[in-house]
C-alpha cells in the first residue's frame, strides 16, 4: 500500500513540477537559443504543423522512455514519473493547443481559471518582439493579475 501511495505522489508531484520546467524551457530555451525552432510558434505559418511541434515530441519521447523502461526495468517510480508528464503534457495540449490557438475548433468554457490563464496567454503572444519582450511565460498557473486583464 506504501509503494502505491509513493507511486500516486509521484505522478502528482511530477504532474506539477512539469509547469516548472514548461516555464524554464520556456523562457530560457524556447525564447533563447532555440528560438530559431520557437520562432514560428509566434508568427503566422502555413499548415497545421510548426518547427515548435518538435519541443512536444521532445518530451513525449522523454515521458515515453520512462514508461516503456520504467515497466521493462520495474522501477515503478519511474514509470510514475512518465505518467506524470503525459497528465501535464495532456492538459497542456487541451489548454495551449486546442483551447487558446484552436487547433481543434471548439468553444473554451466560460471558467475563471481558465480566463486567467488565456489572458496570461495572450499576453505573452502580444507584442512584436515576442522573443525578448515576452510575459507569462507558464502554460498552467498563472497570477491574479491576469483576471482583470481584456474578457476573452
């Protein structure tokens, strides 16, 4: 019962911890020397997919290996630390892809937490110099600040 209960608290724990390295990746990586791959994440493209596409195959590689030899090797640990990172990496695709940029058409409840981190969105896509200049760097969490920021 312990094992489960540690296993539960890892996926959870890593669950969250992945908006701290989203926000670090983010702001230091994406924005920084990888911005050659970010870039057309903040410009208009053409087609469905973007060079940006590659950060989340990245990481869905990552949260895969730690699946595949977390189960092969039984070290649940980590395989509960993969499965943390495919909740997050979930959700982030539900709130980044499909509820701010529309990727899959559908209408984004009406919810206050959601307003909150839309408008932090918003806000880190405005602007022209978007690599230098930007804000809200989080997908998931953000300030109270940005409630009172334009309705979306």
């Amino acid at each position: 019962m312990l094992e489960l209960i540690i296993n539960v608290a890892i996926v959870i724990g890593v669950a969250f911890f992945m908006e701290g390295v989203a926000w670090f990746t983010h702001k230091f990586i994406m924005h920084g020397f990888l911005w050659v791959i970010h870039e057309d994440h903040h410009r208009p493209h053409k087609g469905y997919f973007e060079k940006n596409d590659l950060f989340t195959v990245f990481f869905s590689l990552v949260a895969f290996f730690l699946f595949f030899f977390g189960l092969l090797w039984e070290i649940y640990p980590m395989f509960s630390a993969g499965l943390g990172m495919s909740f997050y990496g979930i959700f982030y695709t539900i709130f980044h892809d499909i509820l701010f940029h529309k990727r899959i058409k559908i209408k984004a409840p009406k919810w206050r937490y959601l307003k909150r981190i839309i408008n932090a969105h918003r806000t880190h896509h405005a602007g022209r110099d978007t690599q230098r200049n930007a804000k809200a760097y989080g997908f998931l969490f953000a300030s109270k600040k940005y409630d009172n920021f334009p309705s979306t």
